[in-house]
C-alpha cells in the first residue's frame, strides 16, 4: 500500500479504530503500514538494481548503511531491517536500548536523505521519518514521546506540521494529567488537530513549518546531522 498523499483524507483503521498508522506498534494493521512506507520504497530500489533477493540483496543493504547520505531513508531504514547486528542479533539498528552496534547504526542513519513532497511545510519529510524510526523502534523511547510521535503521524503523513505553541500545548497537557489518562488526552488534541486540519487549506498549511514534539528542534528539509539520533 503507497504512503497518503498530501491532502488526502484521514481514515480510520478497522482494527483499532484510530487513524491508519497511528495506532502502531500495539495495532497489527497499522504496524504494517508503518512498516510499508519503508518496504514500498526498497522494492522500488531492489526494481531498479534489478536484484530479487538472496544474497545480492544481503549486498545491497551492506552497500547502502555503509554510504547512508547517498540514499533515500526509506530505502536507509529497509537496508538495516535486512541485517543482523553482530552485538545483539536482532535487526541492526533495532535491537534494546545500550546495544553498541545497534545504537551507532541508529544514528547513523539519520544522515540519510529526506526530500519534502511538493505542497509540505520545510521539515514534514524529517518529521515523517523520526516519528516512523520511534513507532518501529518504541522500546528505547518513553512511553509518552511513542504516545505522541504514533498520534501525529498520520496528520504528517497527509502533509501538516503542528506549530510550535500546538505542540507545547500538547506537551503540556501530558505532563499535568495523570499516566493513565494521557493516552485519551493525547488523542483529543490529535484529533481537534486533525479536525483544524480538515478545515484549511492546503496552501496555510504549508506555510507553517515546527517542530513534531516540544523536544524535537526544528530540522533541515533534507538531511540530519551525520551520527545524530533524534
């Protein structure tokens, strides 16, 4: 399934009932859309490599996580699924929290390249991208920033950016309520976000450009720092 373009209208998930993509990783429906916006973009890669799989592919990942700020990091990402780490086992870059190997990988590949879509705000590209790396990767981050970072991707998916005061705001609120009710909180302002966001126009919309999170300081369009984790 392709990614949302820019635009289009939120749906809900069958499965969980929240917003496709948002309800990852514990809804297995949205988990595996999250994971498609990565495996769409390798396939067109392995297509344009004319490679299959087996061990030209095993090649091609090594090829591309030793050269990361040549690529796509969709297709940075896919790579590192496609390896094992050589300190823990798992999946290079995904293994637990402390793991050498797997967390240099991590920060690594934020030098990949992040290109924006036409009508996006400078930065929704980057904010797509680290808040896919934390859903896939949930266990080294707080419980309250996956809360968040799950919630707004779908809104960055079809191209908004919340501004700065929204996304202190939203801050805000988690810190004040209790543990237990900051999942619905987190979900009432996602979603009088997202109703505001039905209710511009395209244009306003890409005149805006923030952070994703009050933690996360605004980013270049196309690239991260080399070796930075975000």
């Amino acid at each position: 399934m392709r990614r949302p373009e820019v635009g289009a209208v939120l749906r809900r998930c069958g499965e969980c009932g929240g917003h496709e993509y948002g309800g990852a990783p514990a809804c297995g429906r949205c988990r595996r859309l999250v994971d498609a916006i990565v495996e769409e973009r390798w396939g067109v890669f392995l297509r344009q490599w004319a490679i299959a799989g087996g061990d030209e592919e095993r090649g091609l990942a090594e090829m591309v996580v030793a050269e990361p700020d040549r690529h796509d990091w969709r297709v940075v990402d896919a790579a590192l699924d496609r390896l094992v780490c050589p300190d823990c086992d798992d999946r290079l870059a995904r293994g637990p929290a402390g793991c050498p190997a797997c967390d240099l990988a991590h920060g690594f590949r934020y030098a990949a390249i992040e290109t924006d879509r036409p009508g996006v705000p400078p930065g929704n590209e980057h904010a797509i991208r680290v808040n896919v790396s934390v859903v896939r990767r949930p266990h080294v981050t707080s419980d309250s920033e996956v809360l968040v970072r799950r919630l707004l991707l779908p809104l960055l998916l079809v191209g908004f950016l919340p501004t700065t005061e929204e996304a202190q705001r939203l801050s805000a609120h988690l810190k004040k309520s209790p543990p237990g009710r900051r999942a619905r909180l987190a979900e009432r302002a996602v979603e009088a976000l997202a109703d505001q966001l039905s209710r511009t126009p395209r244009a306003a919309r890409a005149a805006v450009s923030s952070p994703t999170s009050p933690d996360t300081p605004a980013a270049s369009p196309h690239r991260s720092a080399r070796g930075r984790p975000r």
